[in-house]
C-alpha cells in the first residue's frame, strides 16, 4: 500500500486452490487438531455429512495469510474472525478485506478492514475484522 487508502477500497485479495484431502492430512499434521471428521470419511458420513469438511482454523489461516500478504504484520494491530459456514472438501476459497473506516487510535491512523473468505458460489465461510497502522 503505497498510498493511504480510502473507505470502500479493496486491500486485500488472495484466491486459494481447491481444498483437498491431502490439504487436510497435512493440515491434521501441522496443527495436532487429528479430528477424524476432517479426514476419515466413514466417519464424517456416519456424522451425517456428505464427506469431510476443511478445519476452521484451516480457513481463518488462508484469511491471516491473506492479510499478512498485502498488509506488513508489524502494521496489523488486531485480527478477527466469526466462523459462519462449514467448508467442504474442494471449496475454492477467496480472501478479501476492504476498507470501512478510517480512524485515529493510539496516536496513529488506521484503517478498519472488514474481511471475508467465500468459496467459488460466493458462500461466505468465515468473517472477520482488521485493524492497520497506516
């Protein structure tokens, strides 16, 4: 962000492949969050969904690092998240945040971001907040 930027503008975009069985055991991996439901089948059926599904904290991931990509993390002074919808296996997920206010706290300027993440139909899986030091 070269320039300060204005309310109603778009500052953060990411787009992320399809979520994949593979993302999730790795994921299971990184994260030692071993649910079965992420990534046993029989028993996400037996649960009573379709397949598995991706982890929240999976998603509010891909959202930070879609934050942490167009905003300098030494400039991001708080970061939210509201889970809203289960994401399912093979969602391809889009990460923005745009500008709502701008505003003066702790002696600095700063934007507030609202974020989103929403898979290819323009579902919306997680919502969220961010606020940056201009």
């Amino acid at each position: 962000m070269s320039s300060s930027p204005s309310v109603g503008d778009r500052i953060v975009h990411k787009e992320f492949p399809p979520i994949t069985r593979h993302r999730l055991a790795l994921y299971c991996g990184a994260s030692g969050d071993h649910n079965p439901i992420h990534v046993d089948i029989d028993f996400a059926k037996a649960a009573g969904f379709p397949d598995v599904f991706a982890h929240g904290m999976l998603v509010m991931g891909y959202l930070g690092q879609a934050l942490t990509d167009a905003v300098a993390p030494s400039r991001i002074r708080s970061f939210s998240t509201r889970f809203a919808a289960i994401t399912q296996l093979g969602a391809k997920l889009t990460c923005e945040g745009t500008v709502t206010e701008l505003v003066e706290q702790g002696g600095e300027r700063r934007a507030i971001l609202a974020l989103t993440t929403r898979d290819q139909n323009g579902e919306i899986k997680l919502a969220g907040e961010a606020v940056i030091a201009l």
